[in-house]
C-alpha cells in the first residue's frame, strides 16, 4: 500500500542516486503552441521517456517529455557541452510554449535537470506550479560514481546494478548500445551539477520513490525538502527505481499534484 508521509523536516543520510535507461524513439515533439495546464517529464539517464508512458497516458495531450539536446540524433542538435546547457535547452523548450505555470516531473537524472530548470524557469519570470521527483535522493547528497560515467560498459553495468531489467528490456543489441553510450554522457554531465546551498524554489516540492529501490530511502528523498520555501511532501509506492512509475497510485499521485496545480 501507499506510505505518504507529508513533512519538511526530515534530514537525509548520503546516498547515491542511479538513473534510468529505458529507451523510447516515439517521443513527442516540441510545437509552439500555449499550453495552459501542462506537464513536463525529465527522463532518466540514458533514456528516451519510455518510463513515463503509463504517466502521459493518464494526462493526455497536457503533457510532453522534453529533449535533450542530441537525443533524438542530428536532427535534434549534437549532445549537450555541460549540464548547464541541458538545463538552458530544457528552459528555452518551455518557454517556447508559453506555458502558464508548468508542472516539472524528473525522474532519476532527470529529477534534477527539472530542479535546476525550475530554478531558470523562476529567474525568467515564469512561475513553476510545482515540481515532483521521483527515484533521486535530495540534491546535497547527490553522488555520481566516476566508474559508472566512465564509458558505455561501465554505464551498462551501472545499469544492470541499479536497475535490473532495463537494458533487457531494449528491444535491440543496437539500441542496448545507444542506452549505454547515452547513459554515460549524461552520468558524465551530472557529476557537473553543483545544487545551490540556499532553496532555489517557492513552488510545492513533491518526491516519491519506489519501495525496493536500492538507491534511495525514505530519509534520503525528504532530502528535497531543503530546495524550496514552499510545501514539501514525500511518497512511497510499489515498485523499484523505475517501475514505480508504472503504479496505479503513482499515477493517482501525479493527477492529484495536477488538479491541486489547475486548482
């Protein structure tokens, strides 16, 4: 069953966060359009935003992944130079779709890439409705192996440790080898990612974790509480790093957060 536990007060104990490789070739594209109640996914390292499928289902056309620069090959751009440049890149596609108060959702990686584009979207003068994470500890305790950014096997095998299944679950050695190669660029740019040692938020900050995730705990993600001013939240589902994502309460979780958000 659910364990929610609504607090700001708990302090986290180190640990290291692992990312996501699920892999995805279809995902949306970016328009122009104004979008007045949107939700924004971060996918996890290595990934293409397969993960959040049960998630952007349940939201409909309110909601997109962004892109990471280089992602989706040449037509998108070559790989982001620096964490920084994902995080602009990731700010400049929503502001291009003038969107009014965006729910951000990163997982893993992508959890905080949405933190540190919160915080740019805020200094452009856009308010953020909220921003949820799921699978990360808080961003003070944040550490990225340097053997698992090391080159795509060693990125594999971080993987395969942190997430079983997942690079299983390609659907070819070919695209196996994108996940790896994928993943370890952006473990790479994480270790650049230096969080800030005062709250870079006002809006609710809300963190979940699966309950046989190995990498975070239920102290580590209440970790996020020190980011923002605002309310702050903490969730356990079923599930593990990933999968959770797919849980009928999760995706309860995260359709609460918007309505509250459109409220």
């Amino acid at each position: 069953m659910d364990d929610t536990d609504d607090t700001d007060d708990t302090d986290g104990m180190d640990d290291t966060d692992g990312m996501n490789g699920m892999v995805d070739n279809t995902v949306g594209t970016v328009d122009t359009g104004n979008d007045d109640s949107v939700t924004v996914f971060f996918p996890g390292a290595g990934s293409f935003g397969a993960e959040f499928g049960p998630l952007t289902e349940a939201l409909g056309r309110s909601s997109w992944p962004v892109r990471y620069p280089g992602r989706l090959g040449r037509d998108f751009g070559e790989p982001a130079p620096s964490f920084d440049a994902v995080v602009r890149a990731c700010a400049e596609q929503i502001l291009r779709r003038s969107a009014v108060r965006p729910l951000l959702f990163g997982h893993s990686y992508g959890a905080y890439v949405a933190y540190a584009t919160a915080v740019r979207l805020g200094e452009a003068g856009v308010e953020v409705a909220a921003l949820a994470v799921a699978g990360a500890v808080g961003p003070g305790l944040l550490r990225v192996p340097e053997q698992a950014a090391a080159g795509p096997a060693e990125a594999a095998a971080y993987l395969d440790r942190v997430d079983p299944g997942v690079l299983a679950g390609a659907p070819s050695d070919e695209w196996r080898a994108v996940v790896a190669e994928t993943a370890a660029q952006d473990l790479r740019l994480l270790r650049q990612f230096t969080p800030g040692t005062v709250p870079g938020l006002r809006c609710p900050v809300l963190a979940a974790r699966g309950a046989e995730d190995p990498l975070t705990t239920d102290d580590t993600i209440a970790a996020w509480h020190s980011t923002t001013t605002g309310p702050f939240t903490r969730h356990t589902f079923p599930g593990g790093h990933s999968d959770l994502l797919g849980s009928p309460d999760c995706v309860s979780w995260l359709r609460r957060i918007r309505e509250t958000a459109d409220a």
